[in-house]
C-alpha cells in the first residue's frame, strides 16, 4: 500500500512538474509578448511624439519667419520714412544753394550790364575803358 501511495505521489509530482514546466513556458510567452507589445506602444508613443515635435518646430519656424517678416516691414517702413526726410532735406539745401547761384549769376549780370554801359558811355565820350 505505501509502494502504490508512493507510486500515486510520484505521479503527481511528474504531473505537477509538468505543469510546472507548462506555466513556466507560459509565463516566458506571456513576458515576452508583454514585453514585444510594450516596445510597439513605446515605439508608437515615439513616433507621435517625433511628429509632435516636428509641427512644433515647424510651427516656431513660422512664427520666427513672421516675425523676420514683421521687422523687415518696420525696417522698411522706417527707410521710407528716413528717405524721405532725407529727399526733403537735400531737397531744401539744392534749393538753398540753387538761390545763392542764382543771386551770384543775378550780381554778376548786373556788374557785367554796368561795364558794358560804363564802355557804351566811354566810347559815346570817345575815351577808352579798361577793364
């Protein structure tokens, strides 16, 4: 009777061994498809993040380009503004110095007019002018 209960234990235990052996392929199957699903959602997760990442840099890219945009426009609006005060400042100096010429050119007209009657008027006494 202890040979067949011994007998009857010795099959459980290979039973038990094999259920053992069973689970413990089971578990290693069941991590490792833990494991391969997890490195799918972080390789998943990474991807969304890598795409968020690029329309953010993108986006900042823009945003930097409007800027650039914005200034440009104020520097060039700040040129205009410059140029013209500039045009209106030579302009009044070329005016200025346009009139200094013309009262020049106007005295020099009347000295030359004052000669010509100074020679008129010596040659109608019959004496003779020198310049």
């Amino acid at each position: 009777m202890q040979r067949a209960a011994i007998s009857q234990k010795d099959s459980e235990i290979v039973a038990l061994q094999a259920q053992l052996t069973e689970l413990a392929v089971s578990v290693a199957s069941q991590v490792q498809q833990a494991v391969t699903r997890r490195e799918e959602e972080l390789r998943h997760e990474i991807l969304e993040y890598e795409q968020l990442a690029e329309l953010r840099f993108e986006r900042r890219g823009e945003e930097v380009m409007e800027a650039m945009r914005l200034r440009e426009a104020e520097l060039f609006e700040a040129w205009q503004r410059h140029e013209v005060a500039l045009r209106a400042a030579w302009q009044a100096e070329m005016e200025e110095h346009w009139r200094a010429e013309e009262e020049k050119l106007q005295r020099m007209k009347t000295e030359i007019e004052e000669q010509a009657r100074t020679v008129e008027e010596s040659q109608q006494k019959g004496t003779v002018y020198l310049c």
